[in-house]
C-alpha cells in the first residue's frame, strides 16, 4: 500500500512558537502502533535520512511522527535552514520537553484528524542524541508511552556546559556562540539556557529519569561516534530497568547518515539498527519484560 505523507502541520506548542509536524502512515483506517521521533542538537525534522527511516516504519505497519522543536531555529517557511536564531537562543530542555508532550497530546485527542489510524495503547517514543535524553526523562513521567528507544543519547544534560571562569563570562554578555560545522553559521546560547537547567536540574536528571523507566528500553549506540561517548549507552544499560542494548559497531553518531540523503537507500550500518529496533517494538511489552527485566549480561 501507499505511503501517505502529510508534511509540515503546524500545531500550537506553550511557548509561542508553532511546532512543525510530520506524518507518514498507510492509509488503510486501521489502528496502528504509533513511533514519535525525536530529533537531536542542531537537528530538524527534515535532516538527512529521517524521512526515509519515517517511510520504512510506514511501511512496517507504524503511524510515524516526527517534529521540529519550536526553538530548534528553523521557521515553518524555512524548516531546513536555522533562520531564526534568536529562536535557537533561547531554546531550553524545559522547552523540549513541553513541545514533546505537545505533540503526544495533540495526537491523543479524540476529534485528532488522523485518529481512526492510531492505536492509542501503543505509543512507543524515539530518539537521536539529545532528543534521546528528552526523551527518557518524557517517558519517565508520561505513562502513555510504552516503548521507549535511544539513539546515541547521552546521560548528562549538562555535561557541557562551561565552568568557571567561561561560565561567568556567558553570564556577564548574556550570550556564547557555536559554529554549526554543516552551514558555518554562528549560533547563539543565551545565559537563560544554563539558568533554566539549574532551576530545573533535578527534573532533567537522566540518570534518575532512567531508574524511574517502567517500561522496556532499546539502548542503540554507534561504536565510532566521536559526539557522544559509547560509554553513556553502558550506563543508560545499567540504569534502565528493562533494557536491551545494541552496540553498532563501526557506526557514528549518525549511523553513517549525512545531509542531505538522496540515495534510496538507507545506510547499511542505519538500516541494520532499524532492523532490529522493528522486533523490539513489536514485541509484546510483558514478552520484553520477562526477556530484559533483569539486564542479563548476554543482551
């Protein structure tokens, strides 16, 4: 069957900036088992392979969500480009986590447009990176979600954040810039950003988002990535109640995906971690928990 795209749907989010929605699904009028995903730091919606991975879930059966955060610089005229970096500046995880929990209500009202094709007792959440974290600690709290999965998420928030000195000049300007290595451009963080996470550290505490999991977690990690340290994925492992772990050896932080992707083919190493990110949120939930409840070494 054909797969239905609805591209670019603009939804209201709690912080006055809408929030750009895609959905890729076989419009069959049947329940299916919803995916959300997640994009990462510097991420969009639309960045390389993300649309050919929303069309292979399709066409497993999925109704597949995926956004672009409201602050993640991008605008709905322009979501591919980072236009709106004032946007980016004041973006905060406290904002990604309400935009994420935006989307999933906005899905699960009855009068939903799309709602004869959603299984709502089967929501399972992905995500890349930094929309990993946001994630876990989402499905920590949101007791909706019942399939969590990670890729390449890291396990400190606030990991990298300056110290010291540094951090006290980023207060005294207000602002610090990142160069984005893909456009070159200079992207601001203003001070709000570290405030917002200190305010709210205990509620953005991964580490402890985790141990609160109460359903079964796929933990993906490339064994090359150079972004984030394979050494979180060990720890997630040990943290998660019910998880398994997949290591992709030789893979990056991108599972060998770039931007833009105009192949029709996934990567290989991308491709072999959505192979076996299918049967897990397949699986019956109980079947996962008796199968990795108990974080058996051989996972």
């Amino acid at each position: 069957m054909e797969i239905t795209r609805k591209k670019n749907i603009q939804i209201e989010g709690k912080h006055n900036k809408p929030i750009l929605c895609d959905l890729f699904f076989q419009d069959d009028q049947k329940p299916k088992p919803v995916v959300i995903f997640c994009h990462g730091y510097k991420g969009f919606k639309d960045w390389g392979a993300w649309d050919k991975m929303a069309e292979t879930f399709a066409e497993k059966g999925y109704f597949f969500v995926k956004f672009n955060f409201s602050h993640n610089g991008t605008t709905p005229e322009n979501p591919t480009e980072f236009l709106d970096i004032e946007a980016f500046g004041d973006n905060n995880y406290s904002i990604e986590l309400d935009d994420l929990q935006s989307v999933i209500d906005w899905l699960l009202v009855p009068d939903f447009p799309d709602a004869i094709q959603i299984d709502v007792s089967h929501i399972n959440l992905i995500g890349h990176s930094r929309g990993g974290a946001i994630a876990i600690i989402k499905a920590a709290n949101e007791k909706r979600i019942t399939r969590l999965v990670t890729f390449a998420a890291p396990t400190d928030l606030g990991a990298k954040f300056p110290t010291g000195k540094d951090l006290e000049k980023w207060e005294k300007k207000g602002v610090q810039y990142i160069v984005n290595t893909r456009t070159k451009q200079q992207l601001p963080h203003h001070y709000q950003f570290y405030k917002n996470y200190k305010e709210n550290k205990e509620r953005l505490n991964v580490k402890n988002a985790t141990k609160k999991l109460e359903i079964p977690h796929l933990i993906a990690h490339g064994s090359n990535d150079t972004t984030v340290s394979i050494s979180c994925s060990g720890e997630l492992f040990e943290w998660s109640p019910i998880s398994k772990l997949l290591l992709v050896e030789n893979a990056n932080h991108v599972f060998e995906a770039s931007h833009p992707w105009e192949k029709e083919d996934l990567p290989e190493k991308f491709q072999y971690l959505l192979n076996r990110t299918f049967p897990f949120i397949a699986a019956e939930v109980q079947d996962l928990i008796d199968e990795y409840g108990d974080n058996d070494d051989d996972n």
